[in-house]
C-alpha cells in the first residue's frame, strides 16, 4: 500500500491566454486526426457539446464560484471540448474535396 509522497508538485499554469490557445489548437487537432483516422465522422448534435458542457461545468461542477477565472475555464473547456469535431468535420469535407 503506497503511503504519502515526498516532495512538492509545482503547478505552472498557462503564462497568458495566447499561450493556451496554441495548446488549445495542437490538442484538438491531434483529438480530430485520432477520431478521423477511427474512421468518426461528425453528427449535427456535435453541436450541442458547447451548451451541454458549458452547462456542466459552469453549473453541476460550480465552476462559477471560482469567479471569472472558473467562468473563463469553464468556457474554454467546453470550446475544446466542441473544437475537436469541428476540426472532424473539417477534415471529412477537405476528404471529399478534389
């Protein structure tokens, strides 16, 4: 049975929000190209992923007691969260173009 750990973990956030976009966009795109190549193909209720994780986090999570910086990643989890099947059906409409 493990027991407590020595030592300290560091927690560095993101320095500013450009930083976490560019984080933002490569992991959505690798999550897109994974889905694309399980052969995933994006549905019109894809859509519904930002509200229903906006909802989610904000409310069932209380995201929104940690004020504008829970607000703030509330937000941004859910867009990632919609990104990546965005990207998805980017990808399948690029397929089919010649």
């Amino acid at each position: 049975m493990a027991g407590p750990l020595d030592g300290k973990i560091e927690h560095e956030p993101y320095k500013d929000i450009s930083e976490y976009l560019e984080k933002l966009n490569r992991y959505t795109s690798l999550a897109a190209r994974k889905k694309f190549s399980a052969g995933q193909r994006f549905h019109w209720w894809h859509h519904l992923i930002l509200p229903a994780e906006l909802v989610k986090r904000l409310l069932l999570r209380l995201a929104f007691l940690d004020g504008a910086a829970g607000v703030s990643f509330a937000c941004l989890s859910a867009f990632h969260h919609w990104l990546k099947y965005a990207k998805l059906k980017e990808m399948r409409q690029q397929r089919r173009q010649p």
